[in-house]
C-alpha cells in the first residue's frame, strides 16, 4: 500500500503547498479524511459508462462537478444537489473517500456564516453515477454549458487546461490509486 508521501512524489503538484488568491485561501491537499463539520466544499469524480464526467461553464471554467455546502446539509446531501445543478447526474453507489484541500482562510470572516473558519477543507469523492437529465443551472449556481464523459487520462488533460486548475491532478491521482 502506497504512503501519501509516494503519491506526493508521483504528483507533486497537487501535494504542494498553495495560495488560491480568489478565496484568500493557504492550501494543501492530503489524503487523509477530516472531521466532517470541517469539510465545506466536495467536489466528485463521476465514474459513468464511457469515463468521468467533467464540466464547463458560461465562464470558460473546467471543473469536477461539486460545490458548497448549505446550512444543516450531510456530505451526501451534498453531493446529490451539486450532481443534479451542474452535470443532471444521480448516485448510484457510495461514495468513495480521495483526498482534500485544507484551506486555511485569511479573511476574518467565512464565505458564508455556517461554514467553518478559519479552517476548513475542501473534499474529493468518487462515485459511480448515471446522467439522465440536463444540469438545472439554479440562477445562484455556475451556468454549466458542458458536461462531458472522457476517458479519465483525457479528463485529466481537459481538466489541466484551467488556467491555475487543481482538478485535473486530482483525477490523475484517482488513476493511480486505481479508482478510476
């Protein structure tokens, strides 16, 4: 069984310490699972028939569909709306732990009050899924004008393309641990 120190080595990119200016936020990704009121944000490789699903918005933004968790909301919770809002996509399996971003936060205050601060983290999932209707787009929400099923190594690249993107390393880490 490989380390996290052997994945660091494999993708030291995704292990690396970073700042995402657009939040404020100091990061840095692990494998380890978080105590589940520090986990904010989830976002979820879709494992369907022909690949992983991937996302594109009105912004020209790629991303693994996911997003922020709302008031009293559980993990799966969760990933059921965001599956719905940006990629028409349901759960047909459980959901399977992959890593995070710690987010260590700057601004004084949350994004959103019921959110945790100044810690909290941001999660990856993997999850078998099947698309079987557009994304609603809720007016709050991204604009999803793509969604995609690609060969992981594929998503992986189309995911890479996101200019400053860390979605497209974490698939590749999805690869190498063999859930993808």
């Amino acid at each position: 069984m490989q380390t996290e120190e052997s994945w660091a080595e494999q993708l030291p990119e995704l292990f690396a310490p970073g700042y995402w200016p657009w939040g404020e936020l100091d990061v840095r990704f692990s494998t380890a699972e978080p105590a589940d009121e520090l986990i904010s944000n989830v976002h979820v490789i879709c494992r369907t028939e022909g690949g992983i699903v991937a996302c594109g918005n009105d912004l020209g933004w790629r991303f693994l569909p996911g997003g922020t968790r709302e008031p009293g909301e559980t993990i799966e919770q969760l990933v059921e709306r965001e599956l719905i809002e940006e990629a028409g996509a349901r759960i047909t399996g459980p959901l399977t732990w992959l890593g995070a971003h710690r987010a260590d936060h700057r601004r004084p205050a949350p994004y959103r009050p019921h959110l945790p601060h100044p810690l909290s983290y941001w999660a990856n999932v993997v999850a078998d899924v099947v698309i079987d209707q557009a994304p609603t787009n809720p007016d709050d929400g991204e604009q999803v004008t793509q969604v995609l099923v690609l060969p992981p190594s594929e998503a992986a690249a189309w995911l890479e393309e996101q200019p400053d993107g860390i979605m497209g390393p974490i698939v590749r880490l999805a690869l190498a641990m063999g859930l993808v």
